[in-house]
C-alpha cells in the first residue's frame, strides 16, 4: 500500500486549527451520505475517463485511478472498507482511501470538479434510480387492486358523500378510484426524471472551470440526458428534491385515505371488510381487540413526508445563491421520505392481498338510506319528461312518504307510488333494484359491470 503523504483535511493548509468536535459532529454527514457510494465512484470513474479524452490527464493515471476506485467499491460491498468520520463524508472517505491506494496520482480525480458538483450529480442520479424503483413498486399495488377488483365487479356496496349513503357502486369501482390515483403518482415521478436528467458535472464550484472539459460526454456516459445550462443555478438547485418530495407527499396522500377508508369499513360500525389476522395486531388488555394497525401507521406516516416537504422549502426560501451548508440536509430528508414512503407501498399491498370483502354487510348497507332515490328522479326525467329539478321534488316527497311509513323504496307498491305521482307504472319498480341501479351508470366512467370489465382491461394493458 502506498503511504499517504496527505492524511489530514482537504483545508488543513489553509485552516491551521484543528476542527471541534462539536463541529465534526453537527458537521459530518457520512451517516447519511454512505448511500450514495455508488453513485459517487461511477460519477468519478466517468470523469477520469472524460479527463483522459480530454488530454488532462495520461492514460497511466486514468487506470489507476480507476483501479482504485473499482477496489473501493468492493472493499464497500464486503464491508471491508474503514470509513473514517474526519473526513466528514462519503465523498472524502472515498477519495482519501483512493490516495492510500495508489499515492498523489489520486489527487488527479478532483481536477476540474468541485465537491459542490460532484454531490449533486450523485444525489440526483441516486433519486432517478429511487424514483424508478418507487414506480415499480406502485405498479405492483395497482395489479393488485385491479385483482380484487376484477374479483368484485359483482360485489354491490354504497357510495358515500358526507360518510352518508348515497348511490349504490361497485366495490371495484370504488377500489378502481385508487387505481387512477396511484397511476397518477406514476405519472408524477415519471415527469420528475426530466428535472433529473441534467448532469451537474463539472460545473465545479459555481463559476465552471478552465480546463477543457467534455461535459457532454460525461452527462451521457452518466445516463443523463444533458448537462446544465448554468453553473451557479447548477450548484444552488435543488427543485427537483422539491418535486421529488412533493410527490411522496401527493402519493403518501393517497395511502393515507384508501387506509381511513379500510379503517372505517373494518370497524364495527360498518363491517364491510376483514383483515387477515397477518395483518391486525391484538390489546395488551382487551382479549377480543383485532386491530388494524398497520392501516394506522400507514395514516400516520403521511404527516412525516408533508413534514420534511415544508422543511425542505423552508431552507430554501430565503437562501441566497449558490452553494451553502444548509443544503446538506437535502439527502437525509430526501432519503427519509422515500423510505417512507417505499415501506408504505409494501405494507398497503400487504393489507390488499389480505383483505375479503363481506359482500352481503355491503349490500344490505347498500340496501338502506333510500340510496336509489337519484335513480327514480332520473327514471321521470327519460321516461316522463319531467323537468329534474321537479323530479326531484316528487322523489323526495315519495322518500318522505316511505320514510314515514318505515318502508324502503323497493317496499313501496305501486299504488302507493301512484298516490303521489299519478303518471307512474309499474315498470317504475325495476328502478329499485340495486343491481340495476348500478348498471345504469353507463356513461365513460361510470360504475357499469361493463364499464368497470372495460377498465380493468385498460389497466392491464398498460
């Protein structure tokens, strides 16, 4: 092993004093930053490559030092690599084993780059590979919703407003609602690679740099698209964590209410679901208690991904250009919130495949609150050229009707029904019905058997 003639700071020559430890502590970011390994000895292999090309450096130091970076990488992998907290970072544990390795010729790898750059194009090439990963993970719970769906297209239920009953539904139409929802979040994350895929390399410290450097050839070589247009706004961006953490926000939204909505219809009160005893917890006092916890924790976590997304803007708002420490909390709260947020997929599609619905509870529920009164106005509008606003007069006062006497509408008779509204027959009848009731929503979108069959189909396609 080569000795290392520099074993000390990057800025010992200039700063004579040794640091404090209170500042080495609140200062050093390894803990945090180690994930980004990979992401950091690929971004220097490639400039070192880009340093040759460009007649920088000569072919002997480009091996070697790309020698030693691929031996960090497996002394890494192994866990065999020493990392030591006066460095302060991944980036400088890496760089000052590399000097261990091969000697001063690793002082080379740091030409025409900055820390300030360096960081940022591992940082976002770490969030590409995060965003990609979360979008794997959201197609996993969208096939399988559309599972249980495809199970439940026959399965009747109310659809609520307020939490009061309103018009009946499929239960896979309503579990379709999570389905766009989520396809929506993939969309999000997708739109967000566009922000990713400029290379910050070698945009150095914030003005550029006066070596003849390829930035186009590394930002290729990177899996980027192109390099940044300007260094200063380069260094000082960080909108794309932004869009980043907004986007676990928006999707940690959603698992929040689709896990409100299983938690109410687990509960006594509405009854409409069982969870899987794999997935409930029980009562350190109360033997009878099945809990549904995870669906808690999953409801909880969301106040966790808003919080670091409004403290990430607050860094932000008032921070001068370019480059400052503030900035340093952007990997760990980033990296937060995506394992957040991955952990959260994985546990809802968990509570899915361990879900039955109690599709009798449902219909009876779904048979109660005069849930196909809107069907009966629409009924005199197609078939008696009532106006609706006057339809729904009529409806209502024959709910009032059935109200007072304690009857559900399909408990009516048709004479009844006639007292009130002389013009209906007894065709009028089938409107009660709540397989019928859920058929008749045929319009693009609506909770039709054919419809929703014509939507799982679309799912599964994409």
């Amino acid at each position: 092993m080569v000795k290392n003639k520099n074993n000390k700071t990057i800025w010992s020559s200039r700063i004579k004093n040794k640091t404090s430890s209170l500042f080495q502590k609140v200062g050093n970011s390894l803990n945090i930053d180690k994930k980004l390994f990979k992401e950091d000895i690929a971004g220097s292999i490639v400039h070192v490559e880009m340093l040759f090309r460009q007649k920088i450096i000569s072919f002997k130091i480009k091996n070697k030092i790309i020698y030693g970076l691929n031996k960090i990488e497996k002394e890494i992998i192994k866990n065999e690599f020493e990392y030591n907290i006066e460095y302060e970072d991944i980036h400088m544990n890496i760089e000052k084993r590399l000097f261990q390795i091969i000697g001063d010729e690793a002082g080379y790898v740091h030409a025409a780059r900055s820390r300030n750059d360096q960081v940022i194009t591992d940082f976002k090439m770490w969030t590409t590979s995060a965003t990609k990963e979360i979008n794997k993970n959201l197609d996993n719970i969208i096939k399988t919703i559309l599972k249980i769906s495809e199970k439940n297209i026959e399965t009747i239920m109310p659809g609520f407003t307020h939490l009061k009953n309103a018009q009946a539904v499929s239960f896979a139409h309503y579990l379709m609602t999570y389905v766009e929802m989520f396809t929506r979040d993939k969309k999000r994350f997708f739109n967000n690679l566009d922000s990713l895929s400029e290379c910050p390399l070698g945009v150095a410290a914030l003005t550029g740099t006066p070596f003849n450097i390829d930035r186009n050839f590394t930002a290729k070589k990177l899996g980027f698209k192109k390099p940044t247009n300007n260094s200063i706004d380069t260094v000082s961006d960080r909108d794309f964590v932004l869009d980043f953490l907004y986007s676990v926000s928006v999707c940690s939204m959603h698992i929040s209410r689709i896990a409100e909505e299983l938690i109410l219809w687990n509960s006594d009160g509405f009854n409409l679901i069982t969870l899987s005893d794999k997935v409930v917890t029980g009562s350190s006092i109360m033997p009878q208690k099945k809990n549904p916890d995870l669906l808690e924790f999953l409801r909880s976590k969301t106040g966790t991904t808003y919080g670091n997304l409004f403290s990430m803007l607050t860094i932000l708002k008032g921070l001068p250009i370019s480059y400052f420490k503030d900035l340093q909390d952007d990997k760990e709260i980033l990296f937060k919130s995506n394992e957040i947020l991955i952990n959260c997929i994985i546990i809802l599609n968990e509570v899915l495949v361990n879900l039955k619905p109690n599709k009798q509870k449902m219909l009876d529920l779904a048979d109660s609150g005069y849930i196909t009164a809107t069907d009966l106005a629409d009924y005199l509008v197609k078939n008696h050229s009532i106006p609706f606003r006057k339809a729904y007069q009529i409806t209502a006062s024959i709910v009032n009707f059935a109200e007072k006497k304690k009857k559900k509408l399909n408990e009516l008779k048709i004479e009844e029904l006639k007292k009130i509204e002389p013009k209906l027959t007894i065709d009028v009848l089938k409107v009660f019905n709540l397989k019928n009731s859920v058929n008749s929503k045929k319009s693009y979108g609506g909770t039709s058997f054919d419809n929703i069959k014509k939507m799982i189909i679309k799912y599964k396609k994409t």
